[in-house]
C-alpha cells in the first residue's frame, strides 16, 4: 500500500514538472522573440537613417533612433543587427562629443572660411584631426569666421542620433552663408586630393557661387594631381615629411634611420580610389623614395591602385627584409578606417593580415590621423592664404569695378558653366576685354568650330525673328606643346563685371542651348606688352 501511494506521489510531481517545464520554455520563447523585435525595430530605424541624403525627417528619425535604443535592455542592445545597424551604432565609445564644436553658428560676418570634411563618427578624432585644422585656420585668419560643413551624410546622422550634435551639410552650410549675408566665401577641403568627393564639393558649391560677390576654393592636401605615378610637388613633400616624423617620434625612435637599423619598416594606409586621382598614393610612394626613406610603404583600404593592397604591401617589406612593421593612416582622421580595416581585431584587418604572413617579428599600430599633426595644418593655412590673399585682389577689382573702367585693353577672365562651351586651353580661362566709351566687349577664343553662333540672351529669344547673333572670327591658337589650331572665336558684349549674364549658343546641328557666363579680374593690357 504505501508502495503504491509513493509511486503514485512521484508520477503526480513528474507530470508537474513537465507542466511546468512546458510553461517555462513556452515563456522562454516569448522573451526571445519579444526581445528579437525590440532589436529588429532599433535595427530598422538605424538603417532608416544610415543614408547619404537628409529629408525632412532626418530630424525626427534620429531622434526615434536613440530613443527606441535607450529604451532597450542590455541583452537586447546586444541582439540589434540590420544591413547596416550594429550594437557599436550606438554602443561604441568613440570619446566625449561635448568636446568637439561643430561651428555651426550664425553672425557670420561678410568674410567665411568654409571647412570641408568627409567627416568621422569617432568623437575624439573630430576633436584633434578636424577640429585640429579648424583652429589652426581660424588662428591664422582672425577676419574671417571659420564654418564646417562635412559631406557625409551618414556620418552627420550617426554624430546627430547618437550625440545630439548636429553639423551641417553642404547644402545647410552654404545656405547659412547665403542668409548670413556672407560676401567673400573661401573653401578649404579637408580632403587628400582632388578625387570624387572633391568633384562633388565643386559641384555643390557652384550651385551656390552667384549667390556671394566671390567665391574662392581652395586646394586639398596633396595638391595637384599630376599626370603620372612620377610627378609629385611640394605638398607631397612636405605631407611625407610631416606623417613620417610623426610616426617616428610616437614610435620613440630619434630618426628615421634609427628606425630603419632596428628593422622597422612603416607602412601608411590610406582610403584608395577608383577616381583617377588614385594616381596620387603612388606619387606619394615615389615622394618616399625620392627623400631617402627606404622604409617607407603607402597602402589603400581599397587596394586602389593594386600595388597599394594589403597583400601587396606585405610581399614589398617582406622582400626589404624588414621584420618590424608599424602600421599609421594616411588619412585625415583616425576613424572607423583606422579603428576597424587597419587595427581592428578581424581577420581582414591589415594588423591581422600582416601577423598571418608569419613574416614579422612584431607588428604594431600608431591610431592618429594627419589632422592633427601641426605640419599638416601648415599646408591647409598655406593653401587658404593663397586663396584668401587672391579674394583680396579680387575685391579690390570689383570695388574698382563699380566706377566704369578707363578705356583701354584688358585680360579678363571668361567663366561659363559648361565644360563643353569654355576659353580654348591654351587662352588659360582668360579673354581680351575692350572698354571704349563706357561698354565693353570681351573677345574669346573657343575650343574648336563647333559652336557657331552665340546670342547675348536666352535661346528662346535667340530663335525669335529679326534675333541679332554673334558671329565667328577664326582665330589660331598656339598649345604649350608649340602646335597650332584654327578655331572659332567671338566679341561678346559685357553688360557688367562680375556678375553672370545669359550667353545662348548653336552648334552645327542646329539646337540652341542657354548658358550663363561672367568677366571678372581685369588687368589692363599695357600699350608696350
């Protein structure tokens, strides 16, 4: 009997205990999904504003975004994963954003120096690369108000939903300008070289460009690009001169060469390109040579060009028998690039990929972007000064300008807005402009004999009867290379200095086409030039 009663007590705790596992699992599963959602939903928002276009939501997105991510669990933040969103999104410590500023103010004054950056989300590399040369070019130029615009929009989301600090676009940061009132606009690129987001400043400022009395754009950091792997300049120079010292000193060497006898070799990875300015990472490898430094390697993230790729890079200071590696980013800022592709802890990065080869002894990385080497800022002052000086002269004209030029010959430039109706090459952007009796005519000579007529005025009124059109002179034109061409040249009536006026063309097809078009800097010819 009492047998019986135990048996029947152990079958009645066993079916007890599965009930309950049953309900367990069954609460278990609800959790996970619940928290699966909670994680899918901050991913989505994430992804919503991981765009490089800002709408009239962005505001509001961003802010949806940190709110739905603070509103979750540990376990949770752990869980968020979307084609672009990660836990780092929002999790990452890149430094204290209360530090940076992000020169957005108004009360800009008619003078504005406009920083241009691709930008960084890493807190304290905006701080010391960007900020770095923001300060040394307001320190230099007191006049002029110093103002930041970033072209990543992506970036200028993430800073904003994760911080709270909001920097303006290019858009945002020009119509800033225009409603401050702002006269002289100078622009200085952050950026390495003129490469594909260059080309997109340009185009966004030319937008822009009749909305201020001058508009002056400044170079890059390297420079020119040149036409091959062989042609660098005194930018390059100087850049090599200043990321090398700076490598050497962090990795406490007294030289270069020190570093050398002791096996070391430093490698400087840079973005990389498919633009044509990739060219340029090889002219900065030719620079190393060309100083000395043996030691020296340029790599890209993007393996553009191909000598520049990691593996590349690894068979070259392999072959130099150096068995010490020092990896440093050629880039302005120590973001995600330097951060993730070159120190990261992945199997891709260039620190892991270089301890794979088995070849070196050790291999270290120096996180520091060339922003904030003050050698570096000294090339952006040079090249602001040079623009800043140049607006100085322009000004001058244009107050000149306001009382009607004496009669006489000048050399004037012709600016248009096509790359297809422009000042032969060989005229360098410049025409001859005649005042006599208060009106003046500026003479140009074209590329070539397509363009047939011009029309001082809109196409629609060029097709109008009785339309007077500008007709063609034949003009020959002398190359840097000493050979000549015929092409076609015209006199265009000049109605005002400095601002654009409507220039309508045809071309041998017979379609018309309305282009604007200005003069500006004029240099009296004198009589015995």
């Amino acid at each position: 009997m009492k047998k019986r009663i135990l048996a029947l007590l152990c079958a009645c705790m066993l079916v007890f205990s599965m009930v309950t596992a049953c309900g367990n699992n069954s609460d278990s599963t609800e959790t996970k999904e619940s928290n699966q959602k909670a994680a899918d939903h901050v991913a989505d928002l994430i992804d919503a504003i991981y765009v490089q276009k800002r709408t009239d939501d962005t505001d509001k997105q961003c802010e949806e975004a940190k709110k739905a991510w603070d509103a979750l669990t540990d376990e949770q933040k752990k869980l968020v994963s979307g084609e672009n969103a990660d836990p780092d999104y929002f999790g990452r410590d890149t430094g204290d954003a209360s530090k940076d500023d992000p020169l957005n103010a108004d009360d800009i004054g008619e003078n504005e120096l406009l920083v241009v950056s691709f930008g960084t989300s890493f807190n304290d590399s905006r701080v010391s690369d960007i900020g770095g040369v923001e300060k040394a070019l307001q320190k230099a130029n007191p006049d002029w108000s110093v103002r930041r615009a970033f072209t990543a929009q992506i970036i200028i989301n993430h800073i904003q939903a994760r911080d709270g600090e909001k920097i303006d676009n290019m858009d945002q940061a020009l119509e800033r300008a225009v409603a401050n009132k702002v006269k002289n606009l100078v622009v200085q690129p952050t950026h390495l070289m003129h490469g594909a987001e260059y080309d997109e400043l340009i185009e966004a400022v030319e937008r822009y460009e009749d909305k201020f009395e001058s508009v002056k754009i400044a170079e890059p950091l390297l420079g020119e690009v040149g036409s091959d792997g062989n042609v660098i300049n005194d930018d390059k120079e100087a850049a090599a001169k200043a990321v090398t010292a700076e490598a050497v000193k962090t990795a406490k060497y007294d030289s270069l060469e020190a570093a050398e006898k002791d096996g070391v070799a430093f490698v400087f990875m840079g973005h990389g390109t498919s633009h044509t300015a990739k060219v340029t990472y090889t002219q900065m490898q030719t620079q190393m040579k060309k100083l000395g430094y043996q030691n020296v390697f340029i790599g890209t993230v993007e393996g553009e060009p191909e000598e520049t790729s990691c593996d590349a890079v690894i068979d070259k200071v392999k072959e130099a028998g150096y068995k010490k590696v020092i990896l440093r980013p050629l880039m302005v800022v120590a973001g995600d690039h330097a951060h993730n592709d070159m120190a990261g802890d992945d199997d891709d990065s260039w620190k892991n990929m270089f301890k794979a080869s088995k070849a070196f002894d050790s291999v270290d990385t120096q996180i520091a972007g060339l922003g904030g080497i003050k050698d570096i800022q000294s090339i952006y002052v040079a090249h602001t000064a040079a623009v800043v000086k140049n607006t100085k002269k322009t000004t001058e004209a244009k107050q000149d300008s306001l009382t009607q030029l004496e009669d006489g010959t000048y050399q004037a430039d012709f600016k248009t807005d096509s790359g297809m109706f422009h000042v032969n090459e060989a005229n360098k952007g410049k025409g001859t402009l005649i005042v006599k009796d208060g009106k003046m005519t500026i003479h140009v000579s074209l590329v070539s004999k397509k363009i047939v007529n011009l029309y001082n005025g809109t196409a629609k009124d060029a097709q109008k009867d009785g339309a007077t059109l500008l007709n063609p002179t034949t003009d020959t034109v002398k190359y840097e290379d000493g050979t000549k061409e015929e092409v076609y040249g015209f006199d265009i009536p000049v109605p005002a200095l400095d601002k654009k006026f409507d220039i309508a063309l045809v071309g041998e097809k017979g379609s018309w086409y309305d282009h604007k078009v200005s003069v500006s800097n004029p240099e009296k010819i004198e009589e015995n030039e």
